[in-house]
C-alpha cells in the first residue's frame, strides 16, 4: 500500500518536470486594439500569447521597418497569469509594418533598450507577429497622411520665415560707412543684402531706416564728420507669394554701434519681426519672434573690411484653419560674416566680396484642437556667396546720384547643395540734410525653377 502510494506521488512529479522542462515557448503573438485611437494621437496595443512557460529571461520587443526599437519588455514572467503585454505607442504612426519579437536570454544576454536597432539576425530572437496599424484602426491610415499635411504646412511656414531673419539689421554698407566718416543713413555701395529665397516667386519689401548720426554727422557747413556712437533703427515691410501659399511680413530693428578705434565698429541689436496671414494648402500661420545679438565690423587692410554678426531669439506662432486655432513656440538662429573689399575712386567703385549665411528655426511639437499630434519640426539654411560689385557716383550741388551693379554666386551647405545666381540693381539719392531715398530690384535663384523678383524702396533720414 505504501508502495503504491509512493509509486504514484512520483508519477506526479516526474509529469510535473517534464511537463515543465516541455512549455512551450510562444512562437506567434495575436495584436489587438486595446484602446485609444490614432485620431487621438495615442494609441494602446494588447498583445496576446502563450506567456506561461516564459520567465525573467525573456523580453518582447516592438520594431519598426528599420528594427529600431519602439517599446520593449524586458521580464516577461509578470504577465504570465494574464497571458498578454500592452503597448503604448504615441503619433507620429508610421504606415510602414511593425514586428513583434521575442528574445531569448539564457544564452544571449544582452538586454536592448528603446531607440536602439533590434539585431533581428540573432539566433535568440523568434518573430512573434508583423501587421500595420491601419489594419487595426481605420484612423491610422487616414491621420498618417494628414500627419504629413500638418508637417509639410509647419514646415513650408519656417523655411519661408527664416528667410526675414536678418532683414531689417544694419547691412555691411552702412557699417562700413561708419568707418569711412560717412553718413550711416547712405548706403553708397548698395548690394547689402541679396535675396536667396528660392521659396518666394515674388517678394515686394518696403524697409525704412534711420540714424541718429545721420544728421548729427554733417555740420552746416556740409562736410561730414565722424561720431563715435551711433543709434539706428531699420524696418521692413514685405509682401510675399509663391505659388499657393503667400503672406505679410513686417520687421523692424534698434541697435547702437561705437566707434573703437578708426578701424573697429562693435555694436549689438533688438529685431522684431511678424509673418501674418501666411497661406498653405491646409492652415493659415501667423507668429511673432524677436531676435537679439552683436556685430563688428572691421578694417583688414585699406580696401579689406570683415563684417560678423550673430544673433538669437525665440518666436510664438498661431495655426489656424476652419476647425480651429492651435499655438506653439520656436526658437532661432541666424549668422553672416562677409568679407568685403572697396577699390577704385569714389566716382567709380569696386566691392567685391564673399561670404556665409546661416539661418535657423526649430518649433516644438504639439498637440492640436483635434487631439491629433504634430510632430516638432525644423528648418535651416545655410549658404555660401560670392561675386562683384560696383557703384557709380555723382555728386551735383547738394545731392549724391548713385547707381549700384552687384551679381553674386550663391550655393547651399549640406545634403542637396545647389548653385544658383542672383543680379541686384540699385538707384540712390542723397542729400546733404542726412536724407536718402534708394530703390533697389534683385533677381535671385537664376538657374533654378523657383527664381525670386524682389523690389524695394527705402528712405533714411536722422532724427
């Protein structure tokens, strides 16, 4: 009796081990919608497999087309009484199929974290399941494409804006002028500033400047003389258009510059700037930024000037379309060094020059009125120019006549660099008050499909 009941209590046992040592590892893994939605820019997946022979060395991973890694287990064992894992995934959603994989621990390892790529070859890693998120939620097809609309308008807003940066600074003329002993408000070598927006089919701007020295610089007796410090104020009005999307752009700067020696003008500047009504396919985006930073202009050799400047701020910006309004801030960067030369006479002069430009803006992401998610975007622009210039001087009884030619070559820096050429002409008056009027036109992106018309009108008096 005691025999078979011993004989039996090992039966037991043994089919314990063995069943044990026998539990089947899950070799597939049913995907289901849990909860949320990606209408609502979050989204639960419930994962569903046979997790009871599994334990602490067994983790699940979530992969995308590129195996990079977007949520993982780590200790399977947990859920071996309820037999399935949640994934929580937030927006942007790809399109693209996912994978679920199981790795096997007892002889590989290594634990992968989110963000890495999964290296699925390995021998400890079985496939548990591949499927799209479209085929579980209807939303997710239809809130990916409108995810790219969100983008592509976002971005196409900052690409065109950072092209303002900068706008409405003391161009390099004027502050070589400065060291010259002549009137900040005259600009007599024209050209400052060409436009390279290859986004804009046409721009018409309206910039006003004015300076303190301007008149404080002429005594009254005409000849001019030199102050030391100066106080100026630019500002710019623009009407911009390109194909589907336009808009109104406004800018103004207040800066102050002092003479350190004969050869060194070191300054700083306040810049606002505003982008109304601009119109994409899908929104209406309107913001305001402020930009802040120093410069310095310097005298090389007599005929060699090196100007720098550097600035940075932050923008608030308004999306809006008939569903809605949404809000999100940005931050940006901008940053010119040129390197000019004057040769010639006054009557006639020569400015070539070379330089590099560098304008960025990156705008958080955020969540809009709808609940759907907008990734956080950014654009940068970055050029290198170069080409000659002259300008033709007058002078007839109290008034200066100017005529200035500049043609530049320009090509961007980075991933898809292209050439393109620009033509600038500009007409100048000025009067021995301090007051100048100038009108200019340029013609830049030539060589490409996407060339800009800029034309302008100026007026600088001191005040």
């Amino acid at each position: 009796m005691h025999f078979t009941r011993l004989a039996f209590a090992t039966l037991l046992a043994s089919s314990a081990i063995i069943g044990t040592a026998h539990a089947v590892i899950p070799t597939s893994a049913t995907v289901t919608l849990n909860s949320g939605s990606c209408a609502t820019g979050q989204i639960s997946l419930a994962v569903s497999a046979e997790l009871g022979a599994l334990n602490s060395d067994y983790s699940i991973y979530l992969v995308d087309s590129s195996n990079k890694i977007l949520r993982s287990i780590d200790d399977t064992a947990q859920y071996q009484s309820t037999k399935w894992v949640a994934f929580y995934l937030q927006a942007p959603f790809s399109t693209a199929p996912l994978t679920l994989y199981l790795q096997d621990r007892t002889t590989e390892k290594t634990r992968y974290s989110m963000g890495q790529t999964l290296p699925t070859s390995l021998s400890t890693m079985e496939t548990l399941n591949t499927f799209t998120l479209s085929a579980l939620d209807s939303t997710c097809a239809v809130e990916e494409a409108g995810f790219g609309a969100r983008q592509q308008a976002k971005q196409s807003y900052l690409t065109d804006r950072i092209n303002l940066l900068g706008n409405s600074i003391r161009p390099t003329g004027q502050r070589i002028s400065r060291l010259n002993g002549q009137r900040t408000g005259s600009d007599m070598n024209g050209g400052d500033v060409l436009n390279y927006v290859s986004s804009f089919a046409a721009t018409g701007s309206l910039p006003v400047s004015a300076s303190l020295s301007a008149i404080a610089d002429v005594d009254q007796s005409g000849e001019m003389r030199t102050s030391p410090y100066d106080v100026w104020l630019e500002g710019t009005f623009s009407l911009l258009e390109a194909g589907g999307q336009n808009g109104r752009a406004t800018s103004a700067a207040i800066g102050a510059d002092y003479l350190l020696t004969p050869d060194l003008l070191v300054g700083g500047f306040v810049s606002i700037d505003r982008l109304d009504n601009f119109e994409t396919a899908t929104d209406t985006f309107s913001g305001t930024g402020w930009m802040a930073g120093p410069y310095l202009t310097t005298r090389l050799t007599d005929q060699l000037y090196l100007d720098l400047t550097a600035g940075a701020g932050t923008a608030a910006n308004k999306k809006s379309n008939s569903s809605g309004e949404d809000n999100f801030n940005s931050t940006r960067a901008y940053l010119n060094a040129t390197l000019e030369g004057q040769f010639g006479e006054e009557a006639i002069r020569f400015t070539p020059r070379l330089g590099l430009n560098y304008a960025g803006e990156w705008a958080a992401g955020y969540t809009d009125h709808n609940g759907a998610w907008t990734d956080a975007t950014s654009s940068t622009s970055g050029s290198v120019f170069a080409g000659p210039g002259v300008t033709f001087t007058a002078h007839d009884s109290d008034i200066t006549r100017s005529l200035t030619l500049r043609a530049d070559a320009n090509t961007t820096l980075g991933d898809g660099a292209q050439l393109t050429a620009a033509l600038e002409a500009a007409v100048q008056l000025g009067f021995a008050n301090g007051v100048d009027l100038s009108a200019r036109a340029n013609w830049a992106g030539i060589g490409t499909s996407a060339k800009t018309l800029s034309l302008s009108l100026k007026a600088s008096a001191g005040f």
